[in-house]
C-alpha cells in the first residue's frame, strides 16, 4: 500500500489537468458565478437605500 502526500496528490491532479486543455468550462463558471455575486450584492446593499416618501 503506497502513501500519497496531500502534495503529491495535487501535484498529479495538476499534471493531469495540464495535459487536458478543454474549453475552460471551470473559468465560465466562476466568472457567472461572481458576476451574479456582484448583482446580488450591490441589490442587497442598494436595496437599504430607498426612501420611502409616504
């Protein structure tokens, strides 16, 4: 039985991901990710703002 490192493991799970140069599906979805993010935050700091001229 062979015992792995922590940085061993990223090591080859980074080699691996090198010799795999898909579309960048993982980048698209951090970048929507954060854009919704950046939505939703400035709505719910906005949102605090509004007057209410009863």
């Amino acid at each position: 039985m062979e015992h792995h490192t922590a940085a061993a493991r990223l090591t080859e799970a980074a080699s691996a991901a090198t010799q795999h140069q898909g579309s960048g599906d993982l980048l698209r979805i951090v970048l929507v990710v954060m854009v919704l993010g950046c939505v939703l935050t400035g709505w719910f700091l906005l949102r605090g703002y509004k007057r209410n001229d009863d």
